[in-house]
C-alpha cells in the first residue's frame, strides 16, 4: 500500500491581488485543527473567479512540497516566499509528485476520500503572485503543477493524517506523462484520443484533447500564461 504523510492543510479566504487588486484566494492559511472536507472544497476555502476555480472537480489542490527547493533554487531572491502554501494550495504533502499520482487514483485523505481529477492548469494570477512575469509559464515548462482531487466521501483531514492510495486502474496514465502530452508531445493524436476517451479525468481536460483532435492544432495560451500583467 502507497501512502504520505500530510504536511499541512490550507485554506484562504479572498484578498487583492496584483496591481489591479483582483479578489482572490490564492492566499492561503494553515489550519491548526481538522477542517472538513465537502463536495467542493474544505470549509473556510474561497476562490475568487468560480468559472475557472473551485467546484466538484477543482475541489482541493494539492502541491507537492518538494517542489519548493526547486523554485527557491531558481529564484534565489523571493525564497523568503516560496514555502508551502504559496501556490494556494489545500494540501501539502513532502514526499510526493506529478510521476506518483495516476488518472483515477483514489485515495484516502483523514477520513474523506478523494479521486485525482486533473492536474492544474497554470495561469497568470501566478505570475502577479509572484511578481515574475513569467512564472506561470515556469510551472507548465517545468511539470511543477500540482493536481486537483474529486471529493467522493466527505470527511475531514489535519495535518498528520495520511493520504493513502487505495485503488489505481490506469497506472499508465501518471500525471507527469499527461503534462507531456500536453506540453510537449502536443500533436501525439493517438495519446490525445486516449485522453479524450478517459471517463475517470475532469470533462474539461478530455476536452481540451477533443479540441486538439478535431483541429489538428494546439490552443493559444497566451491569454492563460500572461493575462495583463
């Protein structure tokens, strides 16, 4: 059995951001007690656009710890930033990345259980948390992106807790080769038809495939990566 210890448990409420003073969750706080996770996210938690953020299948993101070392090595003058939580996300768990985590895992977390989703899109709210007009598109470069879990049963999680994986029917199908396809290997049609196919992953990701089948063409991201910084 395949398990991790959870680091810690975020939640934010909605504050400005960037110069144009956007509403945003992305500043999170560590909960010092159990929080209760729902069909759409843990009590307490906001998101400042719904059309993009949040709902059933963006119900907790989770980042993996480790992946701030990266950054901090990276980006040596905001390392005082670049700690868990910083990416907004729910979950905080060390020992864990996009190679270990398969389309259709469910998992253990406290006492809910919770499917993988979809892996997370970055956008520019990055870049003006950050400061870095680039570093949305750094994420999707790097495959450091983090992922969304489904909430199957309510429960609650803390930090301590385990998330442990309880059943994986597509091990072919990791994350990281996801973002591969995506990013990289973006023309695979083969792959993509797959994907599009996949009733265990997000209807939105399947239909980005779908599109990229249908038109022979990957989608501009620019609007995405850089918005109006």
């Amino acid at each position: 059995m395949t398990e991790w210890t959870i680091d810690a448990v975020f939640v934010g409420t909605l504050k400005p951001l960037g110069p144009r003073g956007v509403l945003s969750g992305i500043f999170k706080q560590e909960a010092t007690a159990p929080v209760a996770v729902g069909k759409t996210g843990l009590a307490g938690d906001h998101q400042g656009d719904t059309r993009v953020h949040g709902g059933p299948e963006k119900a907790l993101h989770l980042y993996p710890a480790r992946h701030y070392r990266s950054w901090r090595g990276e980006f040596p003058e905001m390392a005082g930033s670049l700690a868990a939580g910083a990416f907004g996300e729910n979950i905080s768990v060390p020992a864990i990345g996009e190679e270990d985590i398969c389309i259709g895992d469910t998992l253990r977390l406290g006492t809910a259980l919770v499917q993988f989703s979809q892996g997370r899109q970055p956008c520019w709210k990055l870049n003006e948390r950050f400061g870095q007009k680039t570093m949305a598109a750094r994420v999707q470069e790097t495959g450091r992106t983090g992922w969304y879990f489904r909430v199957l049963e309510e429960g609650t999680v803390a930090a301590g807790d385990r998330l442990v994986l309880m059943e994986r029917p597509q091990p072919e199908w990791t994350l990281a080769r996801v973002t591969d396809l995506l990013y990289r290997d973006r023309l695979n049609y083969e792959a993509l038809a797959e994907l599009a196919d996949n009733a265990l992953l997000a209807w939105s990701w399947r239909k980005l495939a779908q599109r990229r089948l249908e038109r022979r063409q990957v989608e501009d991201w620019s609007k995405r990566l850089k918005g109006s910084f």
